[in-house]
C-alpha cells in the first residue's frame, strides 16, 4: 500500500474514533436522574415562575405598608387665568401685587383676566391613625409570608409531580417492549397454528383464536404507545421538552429508603401549608385591626410652602408657607359593614386553618398506607411475573409437542401481560407513594434538598 493511501486510511478511521467517541458523549449526556429532572423542574417550570413572582410582589406589597407611617411628600404646579373676582382678587394677592387701585368697586366687580403660574411642596406625617397602618403593615407582612409558604409548597408539589412523571414515562417505555414481545409471541403463535392448520394438524377455530389473540396484541402494543407519549407529554409539562426526550438513568424498581416518621405523630408544625394557612390567619386577624381602625379619628401633621407669579415675569410673585396640626374623623355606615366582613374573614381563615391541619393528618397516614400496600403489590407483581413467564415457556414448548391446547397456551400469555401490568403499576405506585409520604411530611423528595 502506497504511503499516501495509507496515510489517508489512518486519518478516516481517527476521525472515526472521533466521531464514535462524541456520538457516545453525547448520547451519554443525554441520560437525566430524577435529581437532574426535579432541577430542571425547578428552573424551567413556568407555573413555578410565576409563583415566584407573586411572592416578589407580596414582599413588595408588605414593603409599601410599612412605609405608610412615613412621611408624605406632595409636589404641585398650575397655570390659571381668570377673570372670576373673587379668584382674580385672590391671585393678585398670592402674587403680591395688590394696589389701591385694586380696590376701586368697578375693578372689583369686573376684573381683568389674571394669569399666572405656581407651585407648591407640602408635607403630610401621620401621627395617629386608629392602628390601621400598624396593622396594615401587620397584615400585608403575613400575607407577604404566605404567599412564600405557598410557594415552597409549590416547589415540593411539583418535585412530587415530576417523580410521578418521570418513572410513568419509564414505566411506560417497559410497558411498550413488554407489549412488543406479546405480539411478537401472538404472531408466533398464529404462524404456527396456519402452519398445523395447512397440515390439517389444527382446527380452524384455533387458527381463528390465534389470529383473535394477535389482534388483540396489536390493539394492546397501540394502547402501550399512546400511554407512552402521553407519559413523555407530562414529563414535558413538568420538567420541560429536554427533559421529556431524554434518557430517564435512575430505574424505577431502586425505591428510595422510606422517610422516617412516627405513625401517631401529628404533621410538622413547618410545613409550608400549614404555615401558609397560620399566616393567612393572622392577616385576616390584623385586617379586623385595621377596619376597626378606620372607625376612629385620625391626627395629622402638616407643613408646606407656596409660590405664584405673574404669567409675563416669573422673577415677581408671592410666596407662603403653611404648618398644621389636622384631625380628620370620617364616619360611614360602609365603615362599620366593613368591619363586620374583615370579621367574618377572620373566622374563615381560622375555619381554614383547622381545617387544613386535618387534612393534613391525614395526609400522613394515607399516604404511610399507600407505601405499604405499594410494596407488597410489588413483590406480589414480581413473584406473578416470574411464575407467569415459567407457564408461559413450558405450556408453549407441550403445546408444540401436542400435550396442551391452544386455549392453555393463549390463557398462559393472557395471564402474563396481567402479571408485567401488575408489576409496573404497582413500581410506578411505590416510587410515587414515598414522594407523597415525605410531601406529607415535609421532608426532601427521593432526598433531593431545594
């Protein structure tokens, strides 16, 4: 072999190594662990997003109400012209332009047109408002507080979401090869018994219920991949498109330990719903402050400064300062209706509480029962899968020696698919059971920490 051929051979197959060695680096980062998947969740998720952005508005809400014992500042400017008199008398004065002719009845009664422009700074401190910016300020702090409550349950709903997503796909992807190798061995079966048939070995009913079987498999094998993409369709709602066409690493079958947990204990006092529906409690509490408030007077301090000038030499005019102490008392039949409303919301929150701390009671026990019953399904699923797939090898092998019928061989199939179907639910069952027992519990899902 010529050197330059041979030199071109060795550099193909480098650039083969090469390809093969990025094709398997990429296929390799292809692959995702529920870990990666609940992250990605976590990021991408839009619902999570927005969540996250109503807890930054809550904080800012919570923000502006406990500014509202500070001061106010409130700036003014205006253009007028007029020849009302009272209003053109007014203005010449603001303008410190009042002559003696000015006080001739004629010009009184029938002024000419005055303009002119102003501004004006004044300050407003309240110093007495009923409570009700105290517990305004109360009350948007606990609503502020909530809402991240809500939404680090959010977090822990979608994480407990994505588990459930996340091995449904993989169960769903076993459950296509599972069907695939049902109608592999229905179409098995078929071709046999035409063949026994053509021998006159068979009957035509068995060659009917042969070709009846394999349809069904194929209806079956239809079913396995509808579920299939919509399984990868959920994944990809969760957790996002990436997620949905990747590699799903971690097997549904290695179950995470049980989260520790005392069976008569009450639910964690931290948990984000729980302490949700506190702080919605107390806001609802501190907004019967505030309404009561607002059936009481009110003190205000004031201070502000003035000026107006002549429309044709803004250098000339007045100017004119002003401080006060206000007490401003407003009195509404609304007031008091509302008073009776923030009560009642109240006691719905309380309501609510109470509620909810049931719920979550039992929570904790429904899902410890899940858990259980999940696993002994499981093994249950396993030890029918492995005695189901013994009776189908050994009734197929006596059925072509002419020892058993075809109906025993079709029940040893049916009996199988029921026994994989089984298995998968009940796996798919145990992993989605100890992500809604540490949910209930408030501890890491499949020890995933945010």
């Amino acid at each position: 072999m010529r050197p330059r051929k041979l030199h071109r051979l060795l550099a193909a197959l480098a650039a083969l190594v090469v390809l093969a060695t990025a094709s398997a680096s990429a296929a390799e980062a292809q692959s995702v662990t529920i870990e990666e998947a609940i992250r990605a969740a976590w990021t991408e998720n839009p619902g999570l997003r927005a969540s996250s952005a109503q807890v930054e508005a809550a904080r800012a809400e919570a923000a502006r109400a406990r500014a509202g014992h500070l001061p106010t500042l409130s700036l003014s400017a205006r253009g007028v012209r007029t020849d009302q008199p009272m209003m053109a008398f007014g203005m010449k004065l603001d303008q410190a332009r009042i002559s003696q002719a000015d006080f001739d009845p004629a010009r009184l009664n029938d002024p000419d047109a005055v303009g002119g422009w102003g501004a004006g700074a004044s300050v407003n401190l309240p110093l007495f408002t009923g409570g009700r910016v105290a517990a305004g300020a109360r009350a948007a702090g606990a609503m502020a507080g909530a809402e991240a409550a809500s939404h680090e349950r959010r977090r822990l709903e979608i994480a407990a979401g994505v588990v459930e997503a996340y091995f449904g796909a993989q169960v769903a992807e076993q459950g296509v090869r599972y069907a695939d190798d049902l109608l592999s061995q229905a179409r098995e079966t078929e071709r046999f018994m035409r063949e026994r048939n053509a021998q006159d070995l068979a009957l035509d009913a068995d060659v009917a219920r042969a070709a009846a079987f394999r349809a069904q498999a194929e209806a079956e094998r239809a079913a396995a991949l509808q579920r299939r993409g919509s399984a990868r369709s959920g994944l990809a709602l969760v957790a996002g498109d990436a997620i949905a066409a990747a590699d799903l690493a971690t097997p549904v079958e290695a179950l995470p330990p049980i989260p520790p947990f005392a069976p008569d204990a009450p639910p964690p006092a931290d948990r984000p719903d729980l302490v949700a529906a506190r702080l919605q409690r107390d806001a609802a509490e501190a907004g019967v402050t505030a309404a009561r408030g607002s059936l009481l007077p009110s003190l205000f301090a004031q201070a502000g400064a003035e000026t107006l000038r002549e429309a044709s030499d803004l250098g000339s005019g007045g100017s004119w300062t002003m401080l006060g102490l206000v007490a401003r008392w407003d009195l509404s039949l609304a007031d008091a209706r509302a008073t009776r409303a923030a009560q009642a919301r109240a006691r719905a929150a309380g309501e609510a509480l109470h509620w909810r701390e049931r719920e979550a009671a039992r929570d904790v026990g429904e899902a410890r029962r899940a858990v259980e019953t999940a696993d002994v399904r499981v093994r249950s699923g396993e030890e029918a899968v492995k005695a189901s797939e013994s009776a189908r090898k050994l009734r197929a092998a006596r059925h072509r020696q002419g020892l058993l019928p075809l109906t025993d061989v079709l029940d040893a199939e049916a009996g199988l698919a029921g026994a994989r179907a089984l298995l998968l639910a009940s796996r798919l069952e145990a992993r989605v059971a100890r992500a809604r027992l540490a949910l209930a519990l408030h501890q890491p899902i499949e020890g995933i920490t945010p």
